[in-house]
C-alpha cells in the first residue's frame, strides 16, 4: 500500500493539478475533480486492486484472466505508462535541474522572468536532465531496490506534505497592485480557487472542464494504467482492501488540493485572471520561485530542500511506470530484468529526447480540443490522459459491469466481510455512469463534439 501511495503522489499533484485547475478557472475545477474522486476515482481504484488480488496477476495477464476477449487491454495497459513516461521524465528532469540550483546557491536566478522559458528552449541541459533522472528510475527498477525507496516514503511524504502546507500559508499572504493599479492578494487568489465560478459557464467549458478533470484523476491515482493491478496482486488476501483504497485517495486529494492552494493564490496575485487562463505546463517552475525568492535567504535553503522533496515523489512514481513495463516486459517476452529494463530505457530515451527537442528544434503549435496549444509534451500528455486512459477505464467498466459482474469485484473487497458503505453507488458507477460519461468525454477529446 506504501507502493501504491508513493505511485499515487509525485508530479500528478504538484505540478499537473494546479496548471490544470488554473487553466479551467479554479473553483470550477476543483469541485468537479472532487465529485469525480468520490465517484470515479473510488471506483476505478476499487476494481483494479480488487482485479489485482483476486488474478494473483500483473495487469498484463489479469485481464486475459477475466475473460479472454479482453485479453487486449493487458496491451493497452502496456502502452499507456510507456506513452507517460517519457514526459513524466522529462518535467522530473526539470525538477532535477532545479533542485540543483537551489542546492548550489543559485536559487534566486530561477526566480528571474524568463528563467524557465530560457532553459526549456535550450538544447542541451534539458535533454541531460531528463535522461539523468531515467537512468536513476532505471537504475532502482534494475537493482529491484524499491523497497528501500518506498520506506523512505513513509519520513519524506509527511515532510513534504508539511511543507506544502506551510508554502501554501505563506501564499495566501502575498499582495501585487498591478500597472492597472489593480490590488490582489493571496487571499482572493484563495477564493478564486475553491469557490466555483458559474457566470458566463457554457457546456463547452463544463465539458473541458470535466474531461480535463478526468484525465487528471487517473493520472493522479496511477489508475487506469495498470499499475494498480499489479500492487493490487501483492495484497494480502486478510488485508483490508476498503481501508487502504480510502487512505490513498484522501491522501492523494489532500496533496492535490494543498498544492493548488500553494501554487494558484500566486498566480492570481501577479498575473491575474489572465494569466490563470493561460496557465501551462510551466506554471509550478514559474511560481515556487517567485515565493522563495521572497522569503530571502530562507526561501533558499526551503526551496533547496522542497525541490528535493518532488525529486523524491516524482521518483517514486517514475519508478512504478517503468517497474510496471519492466514486469509486463518479462511477463510477456521473458527477457531478464536487466534486459526489459536496458530495452525500456532506451525506448524511454528516444522519446524523452523528442520530448526535450519539442521546445527548440522540434517546435510546433497544435491546437488541442481542451484549447491547449501543444507541443510534443502536451501532445503525449493528451494522447495517454484524454484518450487512451479513458479508453481503457472504458473498457474495464464493461468488462467489470457487464461481463464478469460487479458482484465478483464486491466479494474480494469483502472478502473477509468488510463492511462496503460505498457499495450501491459503486454498482451503478460501473455499469452506467461511468461508461456513459467516458463515451461521452471520449467523442469530446477526439473532436467529434
Ligand atoms: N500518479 C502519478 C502522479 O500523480 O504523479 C503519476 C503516474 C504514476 C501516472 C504511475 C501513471 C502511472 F501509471
């Protein structure tokens, strides 16, 4: 569970949750992504570490295990983490980079306009960067060393959690008068962020919101990928299953949501309604800065260790992807560990390099369906959380509620007569409104409506 957690946790909801809720408008956001969790989440969480207990299998087989003609979504399940990882490692090398400016006392030069847009359009450092943290989760996934790493979860994930919260306090203290003489402050930036705006809403916007929320949802749980399968099939059969499902999503919100309201006050505060809207992948290497940059000499010494605290999580996720290929890999092909792992980072390696030269040499602007300009990291991002992940999410509805039946999922989360609260809605959520809805979102992000 430890493992699942520290999947869960990492640059999903640090630095992807708040452009996100930015983008589409704070509040808004926030209470869909809420909705969801309880809802969605809660029940893809349910059925893919009770898929994972009852087969004893890696998602690659557990599938087939189900029933045969479903045995194609063990593939799907494959490709989606080869797909996010090599982005996931590029931002986890933006991370990298840095932590080790604030580790050598460079610091405040991140905090300078243009800073981040300087270095992703560089051609070399990022590209160094990227392959530098791909070797270190390739590295632990070959040594099969994760446990160490994941009990070091249990001190890191509490600190960082801290620290989170203590940046989002300070946060709310901000104030900025504009060159419009406008006045806001942290606080408004606050508001803006947990009370949902509804003037002017379209179903267009509501949709987008509601797809983007989705795919960050899956994104941020790890579900719909597999992977929980997989940690789902270490499970102890007397373990209790609700207990643990319950646990990883509160803490997986709460991180979430404490990072939003770290990081959105500020945008509101400097860059107004504007800016939110605009809001990209950058947004968290724009913003953390700035705070630390006013904190003085502290803010260097807090951001040395804040950056080292996301390297952390964003490792132990990185690590769950390719520990989930890496398995799938010698499942299927029965390669050693060493050679799934070296033929997996270099597959990683190429794409990551694409991803990196996406900013310079290979820079293009693609308008998206959700109203995101892309280039290849957004691009990808798209591919695997709008289309892919609730294709998959799709098909193990069906499958769940319509062709093994839900009441099999059920039995294992009560298998030793745990009392299941959730379990009428968890009945109707996989039969009905979640494929509904995800159809629906599916036409959305492919532009049919
Ligand atoms: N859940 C991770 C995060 O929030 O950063 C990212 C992730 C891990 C996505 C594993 C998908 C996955 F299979």
């Amino acid at each position: 569970m430890l493992a699942a957690a520290g999947s869960a946790v990492g640059l999903g909801n640090i630095w992807r949750f708040p452009y996100l809720a930015a983008k589409d408008g704070g509040g808004l956001f926030l209470l869909v992504y809420l909705i969801l969790a309880v809802t969605f989440g809660f029940t893809l969480l349910t059925t893919e570490l009770a898929i994972g207990r009852k087969t004893r299998r890696s998602s690659l087989s557990a599938y087939r295990r189900l029933n045969p003609r479903f045995k194609n979504l063990g593939i799907l399940a494959l490709i989606i983490p080869m797909v996010i990882l090599p982005y996931y490692s590029a931002v986890g090398g933006w991370v990298m980079k840095y932590t080790v400016a604030y580790l050598t006392g460079n610091g405040a030069e991140t905090a300078t306009d243009g800073y981040f847009n300087s270095f992703i359009s560089s051609e070399t450092e990022p590209l160094i960067y990227t392959i530098l943290f791909m070797a270190a989760t390739a590295y632990v996934v070959y040594r099969g060393v994760n446990k160490g790493i994941e009990s070091s979860s249990k001190i890191l994930m509490p600190i960082l959690l801290l620290m989170i919260v203590g940046i989002a306090i300070f946060s709310m203290t901000f104030e900025y008068t504009s060159d419009d003489g406008v006045t806001r402050s942290g606080l408004d930036g606050l508001k803006v962020f947990v009370i949902p705006d509804f003037t002017d809403l379209t179903l267009d916007k509501l949709s987008i919101t509601i797809m983007d929320a989705i795919g960050q949802l899956f994104f941020s749980l790890s579900v719909a990928t597999g992977i929980m399968i997989t940690y789902g099939s270490y499970v102890k059969s007397e373990d209790n299953l609700i207990k643990s499902i319950n646990k990883i999503e509160i803490f997986d919100t709460l991180v979430a949501f404490l990072a939003g309201m770290m990081i959105i006050p500020v945008v509101f505060v400097f860059m107004g309604q504007e800016g939110m809207n605009h809001s990209g992948p950058g947004l968290m290497f724009i913003c953390l800065p700035k705070i630390f940059a006013s904190m003085g000499t502290v803010g260097t010494v807090l951001g040395a260790v804040f950056f080292t605290m996301v390297l952390f999580a964003a490792l132990t996720s990185a690590i769950s992807m390719m520990e989930g290929i890496v398995a799938s890999f010698i499942d299927k092909f029965g390669y050693s560990r060493r050679k799934s792992t070296a033929i997996e980072f270099v597959i990683c390696a190429v794409v990551g390099v694409l991803v990196c030269f996406g900013y310079n040499i290979l820079y293009f602007e693609l308008p998206l369906p959700n109203g995101v300009t892309a280039q290849i990291l957004d691009l990808l991002d798209y591919i695997s959380n709008n289309m892919l992940m609730p294709l998959l999410a799709l098909l193990t509805c069906v499958l769940v509620g319509w062709i093994t039946k839900p009441k099999k999922i059920i039995d294992e989360i009560t298998l030793n007569g745990e009392p299941f609260t959730r379990k009428g809605l968890f009945i109707v959520m996989v039969k009905y409104i979640a494929p509904l809805l995800l159809i629906l979102l599916l036409f959305k992000s492919v532009g049919v409506f």
